[in-house]
C-alpha cells in the first residue's frame, strides 16, 4: 500500500501506486500523455460548466440573488474600493452602501477583480466559476493516480466533472464556494505528495473562501494529526478554530455586519458554548436531529453514495464533518436540501476521501483473503463511481444541455431583453429578480419586492413568478399600486412592465438608505 505513504506523514518523493501498469510516479513531474489528457479534461469541463452557466443568463434564467449580488461585490474590488452590494444592503435593511464582507466573509473574491478590467459583467464570474470548478481536476488525477493508479485517475476526475454537487452549484448563478473544490483537492494532494508548505498555503486559501471554513480547515487538522503529522494537526485545529471565531466576532463586524446573520440553531442553543453544552447533555437528540426530516436522510445519501460509502472508511472525511453538521444541524430546510451549491464545498473531499477508504478496504480485505488483487479492486472500485456519477446525471442539472428546449428563446425573452434596453445606464433601478443580471454592468441594480420602492425606475414582471414574491396576482397587484403612485409604465410586453417617476420617490424608514 505504498499510496498510503504520504498520509501516514513520510516525506518519499516517489511511490507506487496500486494501479496496473503504472511505474512509480512523481508528484513534481507529469508524464507528457496524461498532461496533455487531464488538460483536455479540463478544459472540456470548463466549457460545459460555462456553456450552462452562459445559457441560463443569456435566457433570464439567472437570478439578481446571487449573481447581481457577487457581480456588484466584485465590481467594488475592482474598482480598488470596497466590496458593496447595494442590492444585498438594501434587501437586509443596511443601505446602499452595506459591505459585502458583513455578510459573508470572502475576501478571496478580490482575486477576480482583474477579470473586470477585461469584462465588467456577470457574464465574467459564470466563466471564472467555470475556471475554478474545472481546475480542482489535475490535483484530484494526481492524488488518485498516486493512490489507486492511472485508471482509476481518469475515472474518479470524470465522476467530478460530472457530479452532482457541482452541477447543482453551476446552475445557480454564482457563488464563493467556486475557490473550494480546488483548494481542498490541492490540500489533500499536496499532503499526501509530503509538501506540507502547499497544504498550508491552501489552507490558507480555503480560510478566505467563508468564514466558517475555519471549521473545515480544522476538520483537515484532526485528520493530519491522526495521519501522524500531529504538530501540523494542533496547528490546523488551532487556526481554524482562531479564526472562524475572528471572522466572525470581529472582522465581520467592523465592516457594519451582523455576525448573528446566520445563527440558525436555536433550537439548540443560543450561542456556541450552549450548543455544545446540548452536543454532551443530550446526544440522542443532537443525532434525530442529524436525519430528521426525511429530506436530510435523502441528502446524505446523495452526498456519500457517488463515493460508494468508502469514504466512511477514512480520516480524511473529518474535513468535510463540520460542513455537514452545520447544514443538518441548522433550523433552515435551504441548507438541508440537493439543490443549490452547498454540497459543492464537500464533493472533492469526499471523493479523496473515497480513495483512500478504498485503500483501507482492500487492506483489510487482502488481509484476511490474500489472493486479492489490489489492482483489481482498486478500478473497480474507481469504475463503481464512474457508472454512479453518470446515473446520476439525469437527476440534476447537466441533464439540460442535452435537451433542445434548453436553448430555445421563447417571446417573452425578447420581450425581456427590451425591458432591459429601455432602461437608460446609470440610474438606480428596482428589477425583478432573473431580470437584475442583465442590468447589472450598467446599473444600480435593488431587487424589485414588495417594499416602499426608492428608485425611479422599475422593471417587474407579472406573469412569472420571482423570488421574494409568492404570486403573480400580488406582482400584478403591486404594479398597479406603483401607477397609482406616480410611476408610468413606459414599457409592457409579455408580463415585463418597465416603469418610471419623474421624480424621485418618497424616502421612508423602511426604504431608506
């Protein structure tokens, strides 16, 4: 089992992987066929990641939460100021001005501001996302090459491409999570490879992607200890833990957020040490809670499966414990649910972790039935994931790309893209939710809800249903209320209904900013 050396904390350079065929590899170097294969891969993933990204907003099915939210976020940093998000402050009652940082702590989105002085738009983070997702791909063959060997490479990197998870988090707009399939990939590779420096230079990384990646990050530090390397575990639990609590009692907060934005788990406690006071007191509670409702049950099958449970065989699935917990913990059903792009900060490690449970698996097994190849059991294992990705594949969003319909632009997309057009650039202005993307680069984009509205102009939609509204007769309820109020519609097709005041609208304390 020489695949194992690097987790059990050596420092050899060059190992023998379990696969057939295969010579012993070094992590420094790629052999030139499989360099110019992973890069393919890579860059194919990349292209049905943007493609269906691309796709949706170029048809409004893109939303202004959260991709008007990131966009405007972005936009700020490239403009070598703060990261406000007008739309966010004004929907949570902050202001036009409301940082970005206070609600989420992600500076790492400083690193796409380049990318908006060659395109200021949203169409640049559904690429960039594309990028990053695709990316986590030659460490993840590397890892698995070193470990199971080339076969099983190839098969595990396509059951990523193809994945669920990742599906689910390209089909939603845009989000941070894009930085975390690759930064815990390169952690775990690097790792295993003995380049401790890089694992903690990812781990770095990974703590500016969120603030509760610090529990994630100290999750990877009970693995390293148990790994043998225990100093580096101490340091990573101790990080980790420092500082989720700084991000969130402190730096969150001095940029005018509110760290208890996200408490959800009253129903356990009101504040950590309470929690945790429950996690001791009453532990049968805490674990009907872990698969109660029904839907988390659902949930976490969905996330272990792909991996064929093996992955409940390693250490490593420590790493991605902290994230699991907070999502079935939580009193909020969006977190214990497939969709959206939660399960994306958790699908490399579990697959990783999957790799290395097969290891264990075949250990124990060969020890007690020694005629068995590990090889063997090794691409079965890998092919095993493989046939599970690709059945899972018409469940979840990759499944549209096959599908003409996918593509086709119907009346009310025209009608939309005018709405857009009779909007002039520079003005504020309240959109309907799939509508605010494509006003974004030239506008001040707020969610159009049922508030007091403040901008002179509005684009809504009365025959669609939008996030936050809950129907289409109070949307057409509310367009009249706007008209009897002074605005007039200089636009109506199709259910889009632009409108606009002459002069600004009344300031009250709720619309205010």
């Amino acid at each position: 089992m020489a695949g194992l050396n690097g987790f059990l904390g050596t420092r050899t350079r060059t190992r023998a992987p379990l696969g057939p065929g295969v010579g012993p590899v070094s992590p420094r170097r790629w052999p030139d066929q499989h360099l110019v294969s992973v890069t393919a891969l890579t860059v194919a993933a990349t292209g049905v990641y943007a493609l269906l990204g691309l796709v949706r907003f170029d048809l409004y099915r893109a939303t202004s939460l959260d991709l008007t939210l990131f966009d405007q976020a972005v936009r700020g940093f490239a403009a070598l100021g703060a990261p406000t998000s007008p739309i966010r402050g004004m929907d949570l009652g902050q202001g036009m001005e409301f940082n970005q940082l206070g609600e989420h702590f992600s500076p790492i989105l400083a690193l796409l501001a380049p990318l908006y002085w060659i395109h200021n738009g949203p169409e640049t983070l559904i690429v960039a996302q594309a990028v990053l997702f695709a990316l986590a791909i030659p460490p993840l063959w590397l890892f698995t090459r070193r470990v199971l060997g080339t076969a099983p490479a190839y098969l595990l990197v396509i059951a990523y491409a193809v994945s669920w998870p990742i599906a689910r988090a390209v089909n939603f707009d845009f989000h941070e999570v894009a930085f975390a399939p690759l930064l815990t990939a390169v952690m775990i590779e690097r790792f295993h490879a003995g380049r401790h420096g890089a694992t903690a230079v990812a781990a770095f990384g990974l703590l500016l992607i969120k603030e509760d990646m610090g529990l994630m990050v100290a999750g990877f530090g009970c693995f390293a200890f148990l790994r043998g390397r225990r100093f580096d575990g101490v340091m990573y639990v101790v990080a980790g833990l420092v500082y989720t609590v700084l991000a969130r009692q402190v730096l969150i907060p001095a940029v005018g957020g509110d760290p208890e934005l996200y408490w959800a788990y009253d129903q356990l406690g009101k504040t950590a040490p309470e929690v945790l006071t429950t996690l001791v007191t009453d532990p049968l509670g805490v674990l009907k809670t872990l698969v109660s409702p029904q839907v988390k049950i659902d949930t976490w099958m969905f996330l272990l499966w792909p991996a064929l449970l093996t992955c409940l065989f390693s250490p490593l699935t420590l790493m991605a414990l902290p994230q699991f917990l907070e999502r079935m913990l939580s009193d909020r059903p969006v977190w214990w649910v497939t969709d959206f792009h939660h399960s994306a900060f958790t699908v490399a490690v579990l697959l990783c972790a999957g790799v290395d449970g097969t290891v264990r698996l075949t250990g124990w097994v060969r020890r007690r039935r020694p005629g068995l190849d590990a090889r063997t059991g090794a691409l079965v294992w890998a092919g095993g994931v493989f046939v599970v990705a690709l059945t899972l594949v018409p469940r979840f969003p990759f499944d549209q790309l096959i599908r003409p319909e996918f593509y086709e632009t119907h009346p009310d997309v025209v009608a939309a893209e005018q709405a857009v057009r009779t909007v002039p650039s520079g003005v504020v202005v309240e959109a309907v939710n799939h509508v605010g993307p494509h006003l974004s680069a030239r506008t001040t984009v707020l969610l159009w809800s049922d508030r007091p509205p403040v901008a002179q102009w509005i684009v809504a939609d009365t025959s669609r249903m939008a996030f936050p509204w809950g129907s289409t007769d109070r949307m057409r309820q509310r367009v009249d209320e706007l008209k009897a109020m002074g605005y007039q519609a200089v636009f109506d097709r199709e259910g889009y209904v632009v409108l606009y005041r002459t002069d600004p609208p009344p300031v009250t304390p709720e619309g205010a900013s």
